[in-house]
C-alpha cells in the first residue's frame, strides 16, 4: 500500500477565528449590594482619607516621641543606678554596699555592748576600766582593765582578741588555769557564745569613740529610754582613732602583766638586800585568792623598825603581788614587786615605818585582794 500525497499547505482551510467568551451575566434581582460603595477617590488611595493621613502621621511622631523619651528615662535610670551602686564620682555619694557595710557595722557594735555588758562587764567593769572602775572597792573586778589606749592601739587587735575568746585566758600568759574562760562555741571545751556573737563583741571591744551608738534592749533591739532624761541611752567606743603613740614608746606586751594595767602599777626596781635579823611579816595568798582575797587581811609590824615582808604566794592560778601603801595611797618603795604565779614566795626590805594604818594590796587585784597593816 502506498503513501497517497495530500493537497499542498496553501490548499488547506483556514482555521475558524477563536469565540470571545464574557463572563455569565446574573439577572439584576439575583446581585448582591455593590461591592464597591466608597467614593472613587477613596478606593484609589485604599482608604486613607486626607484627615486619616494626617492622624496616621501625628500618631507615627507621637510613638517616636515616646519611644525617644522612653530611652532616655531608661539611660537615666541605668547610670542612677550605676551611681547609687559605686558610688559617684569625686566621692559625691557612698557607694551602697559600704552604706550597708557601715550599717552593720553599727548593729554589731550596739549588740556587741550589750554581748559586754552581760558577760564580760562583771570581771572587767562596764566600762573596760576593770581595778580602775569606780566602784572597784565595792564590786572587785578581777580582770585587766581593756579599756587602755595604748592596748587598743595595736595590742587588742581583731585577730588576738579572738584567740582569746576562742582558747581563753591561757593565750593571753601561757596560764592554763586562768580564771578568763573559753566564750567561742568553736572552743574546747565549747563557749557559749556563737561565731555571730564573736564578732558582735570583737566590733564593739574595737568601736572608735568618735561615734556615738544606742543602747537597745536585748530581747526586742528597741533603744533604751533613760527614765531620768526621757532620752534614748547612748554610748561611744573606746578606741580613740587618732591616737598614736609616743616616739620611741615599747610595744604593749603579750602578757598584760609585764606591763603597766593601770592604777598602781608593780614596780621593777632592783631588790633591796634582806637583812636576816630583821622581824619578819608574812603575807600569804591562798589557790583562788583572785576571788577570796589573802588569807589574813589584819598584819602588824613594829613602829620606827625596819622588817623583812614576805609574800607566799601558793595561788597557782593568777599572778599577783604585794605592795604597801600609806594613807596619801603612796607605796612605799620595798624593791621589786613585779607579778608572779606561785607556788612561790618572795622576800621584800621594808624600811622603818612611822606608826600608824598603811594598806597592803595586790596590783593585779586591788579591790578583792588587800588588807590593813597596823604599825605601832
């Protein structure tokens, strides 16, 4: 079977010209409202009429001013803050945490006096004075007066006082049956005060006297009014921030009783020879004598003669000494008089004596330790 030819291109019909179809009209009852109602103004500018325009641009400025104004309050708000934190500058304002660092500060020394008062006051007096308090007679104070410029200096500084609070009075002299007990619960045996209380007590045994504390009530830490002024009790430090030692001065000693606790102090002098024939007082101080006083508080000895006194000394749990005073509370010079801890006695040369009513003490322990000497 053979192909047959078909008719050439240009005999070919032409293809009929494509229908234009328009969209199906709906009869008029069945259209919806327009869908278009604005004016044709508006429907160019897609609804923003001039008066919207202008809203829509004073409400675009007030934003921005807002958000303007909202940076700035923010900024200042951070270098307050920044300021309030450390502090200004040219030391124009205290930095807060050494605001609050100064206020603790005044709450541990206002609870640290009263730390004092109730535990410590009674054996060094309440005002620090001990032998030196003005009612020492009557009372007897029998620890070492604490309240001294020249041991608050550098002597009784943090870290000492609270080797004494934590170990006891056998870190003050090496005197292991020191009468100063053990207040730091870290102790042992264990104290009765915790590590808050230390450092409330240390803080006030070091206040300076250049501010001025309130006295609080101990159980509700409201101040204390004093019934006689009507005013709330205040009290200062001891420590005087300004004081500095004298040139050349020795540093106060571990051992308080090497130096000078205030009042009549022990005397170093060389020893005056013993002569043998001469009459003989003896003195004598019995284990807790700190507290009972000598054995005998009445001596006599003879008029216009010198004598030999003699100290026995059997307290082994407190140094003490011996000196004798006359009735202007001059001591008599006997030699050296300096503090030891007995067992032990000690020999001193007293020089005639007019008759009459001298006082023999102990300088450590002057208002529980002494006695009257009548010379006739």
């Amino acid at each position: 079977m053979t192909d047959q030819p078909g008719p050439p291109p240009e005999q070919l019909p032409e293809p009929a010209p494509e229908e234009e179809r328009l969209p199906a009209t709906r009869p008029q009852e069945t259209m919806p409202a327009e869908r278009f109602t604005a004016p044709p103004p508006v429907k160019a500018i897609a609804g923003l009429t001039p008066a919207r325009s202008a809203s829509i641009v004073r409400q675009s400025g007030s934003a921005r001013w807002v958000g303007f104004l909202t940076v700035i309050f923010v900024s200042l708000f951070i270098v307050g803050y920044w300021f309030y934190e450390l502090g200004a500058p040219l030391g124009l304002s205290t930095p807060r945490l050494a605001m609050e660092a100064q206020a603790q500060q005044v709450t541990d020394v206002e609870r640290g006096y009263n730390l004092f008062e109730a535990n410590c006051a009674r054996c060094h007096g309440p005002s620090g004075l001990g032998p030196n308090e003005p009612d020492a007679a009557s009372v007897g104070y029998i620890g070492p007066q604490l309240n001294d410029q020249s041991k608050l200096f550098t002597h009784l500084n943090e870290s000492y006082l609270r080797n004494v609070l934590t170990v006891g009075g056998r870190y003050v002299c090496g005197n292991p049956n020191s009468q100063m007990p053990i207040w730091s619960n870290q102790g042992n045996p264990p104290g009765p005060l915790n590590y808050r209380q230390i450092d409330e007590l240390i803080a006030f045994l070091r206040a300076t006297n250049d501010q001025t504390y309130e006295v609080r009530d101990n159980s509700t830490n409201e101040p204390v009014i004093d019934p006689a002024t009507g005013k709330v009790r205040t009290f200062t430090g001891w420590r005087d921030p300004n004081y500095k030692p004298a040139p050349g001065a020795t540093p106060f000693p571990d051992c308080y009783l090497n130096a000078l606790t205030g009042g009549a102090s022990a005397s170093g002098a060389p020893a005056a020879s013993i002569d043998p024939n001469a009459p003989t007082v003896t003195v004598t101080a019995p284990i807790g004598a700190a507290t009972t006083g000598f054995a005998s508080t009445s001596l006599t000895a003879k008029a216009d003669t010198p004598f030999t006194l003699v100290f026995d000394n059997q307290d082994n749990q407190a140094p003490h000494n011996v000196v004798i005073e006359d009735a202007n509370k001059t001591i008599i010079p006997t030699g050296d008089t300096t503090f030891f801890t007995g067992p032990a006695k000690k020999s001193y040369a007293v020089p005639a004596l007019k008759a009459g009513t001298y006082t023999f003490l102990c300088q450590v322990h002057p208002s529980v330790m002494k006695g009257t000497l009548e010379v006739k």
